[in-house]
C-alpha cells in the first residue's frame, strides 16, 4: 500500500517534468503560447494532488490508531 | 459545513466545464507579427503580415491601414497575399508627418470581411520625418469601412494571445481564495462568540485549502509572467504585496502548530485569522491600486472591467470562480471531517 502511493507521488511530481524536459522554450511559446495555460493547469492538478496525498496520508494514520486500539 | 452531494457534483461538472470551454473556444483573429518594424519616412514599405487564426486568403474586402494618428491614417496601395495567415502590404510612406516626436509611431490596422478587424499598435516606427510641412492623401473616413464580426471567442490581445487563458485558473484561484478565506473568517469569529470547536475545525481547514489555493495562485502567476513578461518574478508590486499575504497566512499554520494549551490555540488562531483577512485585503486589493502595477487594475481602474474581460471570458470565469470555490470546499470538509474524527479519538483516550 505504503510502495503504491510512493510511485503514485512520484509519478505526480515528475510526469510534467517529462513532458517539458524533453522541450526547449520554444515549444512553449509555440501556437500563441498555448503550452503555458497547459502548465498551469498541470500545476494546478499537482497542488491539488499533494494536498490530497497528505490528507491521505493522515486519515491512515487514522485508521490504523483505531485499528490498534479495537 | 454543507449537506448533500449535489454540490460537490456542481463543483466537478463546473470545472470539467472550464477546462472543456476554456481551451476549445478560440481566439478572435488578431495580429502575431509584423515586419519590418523601422523605415525611413518617403520609402516604400513591403510590410509582411503574421496573421493569427486568421483568413486572408479566403476573406474578401481585404484592406490594410497604418494609423499615426486620428487624422494621418495611410492605406496599403496593395496587399499580396500569401497565405491564410500571411500577407504582404505595400505601403508608401509620406516624406512628411505631422508629429511633435522625432519618431513617428503607426499601429497597424487589418481589415477583412470574415475575421472583422485587427489592431496591432506599435507595429511600424517610421523616422528621418521631413521638417517642411507638405500635402499628404491621408484616407480619414476608414473607420466607417471597418468590418465588424461578432464571433464567439475569446479577444487577442497581444503579448497575451493564448494565455489569457490562464485568467479561469489563474485569476479564479484568487477569487476562490477569498471566498474561502471569508469563509474561515465568519467561522474564526463564530468559534469566537460560541467557543464551539467545530467552528474553529472549519476555520482551520478553509484557510489551509485557501492557502495551498494562494500559492498555487503564486506558483501560477510564475508561469503566466514568464511568457508574458519574461521573469518568473519581477518587483511588480502586487506579486510581492500577495507573497506577503501569503506569508501572514503561513505564520497561521506556524502560530496553531506552536501552542500546546489546545483552548488558547484555538482562541488565538482564531483572532490571528481575523487579524490575517483584514491584512490581506489592503496588501492584495488596494495598495497594488494606488501604485502603477503590471497588473490590470493599476492606477485606481477596475482590473476586471472593459477590454480585459469581455462577455465571451465571463462565461467561462464566473463558471470557473464558483466551481473551484465549491471543489476547495469539497477538500476543506474532508480536512474537517478527519479534524472531527481525531477529536473523538482523543477523547475517547482521555477518558480511558
């Protein structure tokens, strides 16, 4: 469970990075500078994801302190 | 906070709705480039045009303008065209033009029956003006022959162009955070009247989903500056006055998470989100108005009004502004209702 939400994470952070590595600026500011609205919204989604993998992250915590204590 | 699953559904079908509308709908025809940008006064200029989602060559009435001036407007003595999104304008320039400056400045001014008009200002900067006055056939009555085409697009804007996109993300986000940080501020002050916990679990967690939503504003603003502006930061003066914003809001999570007497925390963390909220709206909404900012806005206008935010972009930003709000407060329940279980766990233990 614990190695899935590893690679989950892992694969947020870096699957932008793959799509921009392999660019140069250029292909950014290619087609009126479309390429920038489609970072911002994979940054969004990433924010939004992090955020969501710590809430997660506690209500695990959660569920395993109930789990002890039954 | 709210009941049902109605809502949360409107938040995801709301946002689908932006991400499908805000990029589907096109730009309004516009001007990318133009070239040669400089030319001496009494030359002809062979002016090749960059159309953007433009039809030059299938549009009829095809015609080109140089403006110095509401009086000195020049029209292109012919147009060759090359493309849909490429032609090239003959222009003779006068020896003489009535300007105070030593440059004159033209902006350019494409016309056709399909795409309506285009502006691009600054386009041609034209010196070594002639000193001696003399006749020039300017045509003063183009602007009744100006085609005027209603589609349903987004305006280009030039510098712009396709990011002004990034105004459902990146403008929305801001205004979401505010409808969650006003949130969290009647919750601050009811747990203040009622000492009732819940209230300040829902305070808590609208300001950290606020907060995660202003740097996400930050982080997109960037982005939107580096392609537009050219830095990811400059010293523009409402991107610092937000930062410090955010700053004041991360001293929130500092202050809550250092105290260990759980009522004076809650007591104080309540007070230091009253005190943040009636900081934020100066440092965001009126300093930046009182100064010059890249920002719209600056100078005292309002920043979403006229040009900036015509009808076509309303009806996908007020869209997107409620759908984030709905979809931040979605998360800031979950936060809540996690808050609310542990609060009964630790309960429970202090009783055993």
């Amino acid at each position: 469970m614990k190695l899935n939400r590893a690679i989950g994470l892992i694969v947020c952070l870096v699957y932008p990075y793959l799509i921009f590595a392999q660019s140069n600026v250029d292909f950014i500011r290619s087609t009126g500078k479309i390429y920038s609205v489609v970072a911002v919204v994979c940054l969004l989604f990433l924010f939004l994801a992090v955020y969501l993998y710590r809430l997660d992250r506690k209500i695990s915590d959660l569920e395993k302190k109930i789990k002890n204590e039954s | 906070m709210i009941k049902g699953l109605w809502w949360k559904m409107l938040g995801v079908i709301l946002f689908l709705y932006v991400c499908i509308a805000g990029f589907v709908v096109p730009l309004k025809p516009g001007i990318y480039n133009a070239s040669p940008t400089n030319i001496k006064a009494g030359q002809t200029l062979n002016l090749s045009i960059e159309g953007y989602n433009s039809h030059y060559k299938s549009a009829e009435e095809l015609t080109a303008f140089l403006k110095f001036d509401s009086i000195q407007i020049l029209k292109a003595t012919d147009i060759k065209v090359n493309s849909e999104q490429s032609i090239e304008a003959t222009f003779n320039i006068p020896e003489y033009i009535n300007t105070k400056k030593k440059i004159a400045e033209a902006t350019l001014i494409v016309d056709n029956a399909t795409d309506g008009y285009s502006i691009m200002p600054a386009a041609v900067f034209v010196n070594s003006i002639s000193k001696t006055p003399s006749q020039v056939d300017w045509n003063t009555d183009f602007v009744n022959d100006l085609h005027q085409v209603d589609a349903f697009a987004f305006p280009f804007r030039n510098i712009l162009y396709e990011t002004i996109r990034n105004t459902f993300f990146h403008v929305a986000i801001w205004m979401s955070m505010m409808i969650l940080f006003i949130g969290a501020l009647y919750s601050s002050i009811q747990y203040l009247r009622t000492r009732d916990r819940r209230h300040d679990i829902h305070s808590y967690s609208l300001t950290s989903t606020g907060i995660v939503y202003g740097l996400f504003g930050l982080a997109s603003g960037a982005i939107w500056a580096k392609y537009t502006w050219g830095t990811f930061w400059t010293s523009d003066i409402k991107l610092n006055m937000a930062a410090i914003a955010m700053l004041l809001y991360a001293a929130y999570w500092i202050l809550r998470s250092s105290i260990e007497d759980l009522d004076n925390k809650y007591k104080l963390s309540a007070i230091y989100n009253i005190f943040a909220f009636v900081a934020l709206i100066p440092l965001i909404f009126v300093i930046p108005r009182l100064t010059d900012s890249l920002h719209p806005g600056n100078g005292g206008n309002p920043a979403l009004g006229g040009e900036d935010l015509d009808n076509t972009l309303r009806m996908v930003f007020y869209p997107a502004i409620i759908g984030l709000t709905l979809l931040g407060v979605w998360i800031s329940d979950l936060v809540s209702r996690y808050l609310k279980l542990e609060n009964i766990i630790q309960e429970k233990e202090n009783i055993l």
